[in-house]
C-alpha cells in the first residue's frame, strides 16, 4: 500500500499477473474487492507494453460480455457483478496502469486505487501522471532496478531519514519526504482479506 499524504491510499500490485475477486476471508486474490463477485472472478496480465483480461466468470467490458481473453484500452469500464472499474493507462511512455473505482465497493485494505506498476509509476501534478497530486510542483517517480523499488525526484528526499540527492532505494515500510511531497509504503498480504 502506497498512502501519498493530502492525495489517498494506492493498492500497488507488482506482479504480471494479477487476480481480482471476492474480499473474503481465506481468499487467495491480489486485487480483493468487497462486493458481489465471485472468489476468482477475473485475471489481468501485462503482455508486453499491453494488457490481457481473462475472465474466470462473466464480466462486461464497455457493456458487451466477454468470456474470452482479450485485450484491454485506455478508459475500458470492467464489470463485474454490479462492482465497476475504469481501466487506465494516463502516461503514454509506461506500461503502468491504474484501476479505478466507478462502483461504492472497496477493496480490502481500503484503497482509492489500485496501481499495476510495471517499471515506472509517476506520481506528480500533470493529468498523465498514474496518481495525480495536484499541489505538488514537481514529477516523484518509483521505479524498478532488479528486485527493489526506488524513488527519483528532480530535487533532494529523505527516505527512512536518510538524505538522498535524486534518488534513493525503497524499503517495504519506506516513509519518503520531499521539498512538497510526502508518502509511505507498507507491505499488503493477502491475509489481509482475513482481517
């Protein structure tokens, strides 16, 4: 979980492939929502610089029926039960994209988002960037090297209380402050569901 203070709370998933369904106890999804859904409802895969839906059970894209694989656009409204969401792809140059709530159904943890990074995410106040914040002067980017996260900004940012120029690498519980910005991270398993 990302929480981008004066901004709100992102799920960000990392894998490829990421499963949403059923918020309930004991169920082994990554995106869990809370709503009338079946345990494993739907798959989301990156495939190169696109993305696949696989629907498990029924799900309408933009209102026609799918039960087959196939590919999703920039704006695609997922539904799913009566549970929707809006499929996002804001930056032009990253395969990172944002799923969106349309419908009141939450996941569990309570997300206002959720984010399916690829290599980069961009946070900062433009429209295309994958979490919008509007008051901040400047582009914050999280970005993959091997197995870590790390943070880049234009300007210098403490993580952990640590000074770091430009950039710095992100620990599971990071806690990153900058000239206007500031945000956390903390680890979400999927024994939240339990909770």
């Amino acid at each position: 979980l990302m929480w981008i203070d004066g901004v709100g709370g992102y799920l960000v998933c990392l894998g490829d492939c990421v499963v949403l369904g059923q918020g309930a106890g004991g169920s082994d999804v990554d995106i869990p929502i809370l709503g009338d859904l079946s345990r494993r409802h739907a798959a989301i895969r990156r495939d190169g610089e696109g993305y696949l839906l696989d629907p498990v059970h029924e799900v309408r894209v933009n209102g026609r029926p799918t039960c087959q694989v196939r590919s999703l656009e920039d704006g695609d409204r997922l539904q799913m039960g009566s549970v929707i969401v809006r499929f996002r792809r804001p930056h032009a140059l990253s395969a990172t994209v944002r799923l969106e709530r349309l419908s009141h159904h939450k996941t569990h943890p309570s997300a206002d988002a959720v984010l399916l990074m690829a290599d980069t995410c961009v946070l900062g106040p433009a429209p295309h960037s994958h979490v919008v914040c509007r008051d901040w002067s400047r582009d914050v980017v999280i970005f993959r090297t091997g197995n870590t996260l790390h943070c880049r900004s234009a300007g210098p940012l403490e993580i952990d209380g640590i000074r770091y120029e430009r950039q710095g690498e992100l620990t599971d519980r990071a806690r990153v402050v900058g000239e206007d910005f500031s945000l956390n991270l903390e680890p979400c398993t999927n024994d939240a569901a339990d909770s």
